[in-house]
C-alpha cells in the first residue's frame, strides 16, 4: 500500500532571540501545510542579562541547538536562520520607473545608498508601492543590505554542528512573510495590517498593504525594558519579575481589568503600570511615527488596529498600556493561520497562543529561489 508522499519539507527555521531559541521546520502535504517539527530551548537567567553570556552563550546556544534537533522530528540538515538588527541595513529607494528586483540599475542605487561597496554584500528590495515626490510619481523600494561578514560566525557555528546555512534572512523579512499567510484574507481585501514583534531586547514594526511591504522600523525596546525596572524596583530575581509581568493574561477584552477578582491584582497592576508606563509609551511613539509616515505617504487611511507578536503578545499590560497611547486597538497576532498543529510538535514545547513563533514561521517560508542578488563590484 502507497503512503502519502511529502511533496515539500521547508528548512529548519532557526530563530535566536534573547530570551529562548526557536527551531521550527514546516511540510506541505497536498494542499495543507503543517509542523513537521518544533524545539524551543529558554536561555538561563544569567545569560539573559544586559552584558551577560559571552562565550558561556555561545557554547550553551550550541549544545541546545544539537539537541533540540535530536529532540524534534526534524529531517535534514539545511537551515535558514534570522538575521538581528545589527547584521543589516534597511532604507528606501525611489525609482521614476518600475524595475525587476534583479535589475542592475536598482542592485546599483542601493549599493550606493546603503553604502555597500564589496562584492560579498547582498540586497533584499521589496516594491512598496508608488509614491509622489512633488510633481512626480515614484516607484519606492524597501531595500535591506547584508554583508556576508555580519553573519559568517553563526555561519561557522552551524557548519561545526554539521549543519548547512542556506541562507540568513532579516527578521522583518521573515516577519513580512509570517504576515502575509496569517491576514492573506485582510490584505485581499486591501486592509492595511501592523504588526509589531517584541522580542526580548528589541522589537519590529512593519505596515503591508495589499501583500506590499510599505514601512519596516527596528526599535531598541522589548521585554527586557520593562522587566528590569521591576527587578530594580520591587527587589525581584528576573524571572520572578517577567512571571509577575505575565501572570495577569486575560481573555477580556479590557486587558488592564483583567484579573480584578482576585485579591491585590489590582493594585499590583497600577504598580506595574507605573514602574513600565514610560518605557511603552516611547515604544508606542514609534509605532505612532510609522503610522503617520504612512499615511503621509500613500494618501491613505490610518489602519483600524494593531497586532502584535513575539513573547510579549502575552503581557496583558503592555497591549493595554499601547492601546491607551495609541487609542488603536491591540490584539495578540495569529501565528500558524492555514498551518496544521496536529502533529502536536508546536503543542509540547510552547502554550498558546504561539505568537513567539512568528520569525521562526516566515524563515521556514523563504522561498528556495531567494529573491537575494549579488551586488556587482
């Protein structure tokens, strides 16, 4: 008797933050995509601090990265992992003429926008659509450059753990693809989507429309910003303060009452949201610039609310305290949208809802034939 035969199996999408690794590898079976495998591996408190790690990181990233691969159900050995903020530039370039991605005058704007002058530097241009400048009206590209240096040391990481590096991608890339299969119906319907991923030191703001990449922004604000304050100020180890910080996750809608009922919530939530008030708000400011750059921009509408993922999506109090300053509504991004969980991979390593998975989810989904071009000498 004939099986079904796997017509797809993704590379393993490895996705180092601050606080955890994530490996996640994805199959298509027929028409229906679902988790082949899936680790995930928290870093201890001590690497976790500002500063903290060093070698002692690396050699404990490496021992868990061989053994969350002998834990999954992974096949194969080809990896594509993300790229942080430090590893690559982004900008955006303006064309009178629409061009391929792969065309030489654009590969040469950007070289000389983004400063990249060796013939190992690459570019990832993504259309944002047009836009007028004055009396013109433009084609607009957001342009990422990496250089191969930036991530030849995870590279070499990998390959002495016998794995082969395929490919490294930005994280808002992998974020932008992670977008489109979650609200493929919302961007059908041209409904502009935010998502912001806060991770554990930084996060990532990026606006689509219409499947079209429109603004990316890299903040130096995540998990950390709020979870050291609360060390500093209620005399907690790290963990005690991020449990602290977490504990309150509510279905109701109104995340800042959320918990109420129980004795002392409420006021430990006002302490809370005093000690990370200023903290989110700068975060909220930044999304607010980005919100009005476009619709300046694109003459456009401002979007109707925000979605947020990475392992803040499940602090209550942050997603209240943003919809307070940004008066949008917030809510937790969907992650794994028209992807099966039944092999139960996802469900033996993370709870719900998932949405630290969203960087692991769009590197699994880069296609094989990358849109990457070699930037001429």
């Amino acid at each position: 008797m004939l099986g079904i035969r796997t017509k797809w199996i993704s590379p393993i999408g490895l996705d180092i933050g601050h606080d955890s690794i994530k490996m996640l590898q994805l199959e298509r079976l027929k028409s229906q995509l679902r988790v082949r495998g899936a680790a995930k591996v928290r870093f201890p408190e001590s690497l976790r601090v500002q500063d903290g790690g060093g070698y002692r990181r690396y050699h404990f990233l490496v021992d868990s990265i061989a053994r969350m691969w002998k834990s999954g159900s992974f096949k194969g050995r080809d990896v594509i992992i993300g790229l942080p903020k430090h590893s690559y530039d982004v900008s955006y370039l303006c064309l009178p003429d629409q061009m391929p991605q792969t065309h030489p005058l654009l590969i040469q704007r950007a070289q000389e926008q983004l400063g990249l002058a060796d013939a190992s530097s690459r570019i990832e241009p993504f259309p944002s659509g047009q836009v007028r400048e004055g009396n013109a009206l433009l084609h607009q590209y957001v342009v990422f450059g990496m250089n191969d240096q930036s991530w030849l040391e995870q590279r070499m990481m990998l390959e002495d753990m016998h794995f082969h590096s395929i490919e490294a991608d930005p994280i808002p890339c992998a974020f932008y693809r992670q977008l489109i299969l979650s609200y493929s119906d919302d961007l059908s319907r041209n409904r502009p989507i935010v998502g912001v991923d806060i991770g554990g030191s930084t996060s990532t703001v990026i606006i689509l429309n219409d499947r079209t990449l429109r603004w990316v922004r890299h903040i130096e604000i995540g998990g950390e910003d709020w979870t050291n304050p609360i060390v500093k100020k209620l005399q907690l180890s790290t963990d005690e303060a991020l449990q602290l910080r977490m504990r309150s996750l509510s279905n109701s809608s109104d995340r800042l009452k959320a918990d109420r009922s129980k004795s002392g919530r409420d006021k430990v939530d006002r302490v809370l949201q005093d000690i990370i008030r200023e903290t989110v708000e700068e975060l909220a400011q930044e999304i607010q610039l980005g919100l009005n750059y476009y619709g300046r921009r694109y003459q456009a509408q401002q979007p109707r609310e925000i979605v947020v993922f990475g392992g803040e999506a499940a602090c209550p109090i942050v997603l209240g305290l943003l919809e307070q300053r940004l008066k949008m509504k917030v809510n937790i991004g969907r992650c794994f949208e028209g992807i099966s969980l039944g092999s139960g991979e996802i469900r033996d390593v993370s709870a719900s809802p998932y949405s630290e998975w969203s960087t692991a989810i769009g590197l699994c989904l880069r296609p094989q034939t990358a849109q990457r071009v070699s930037v001429p000498a």
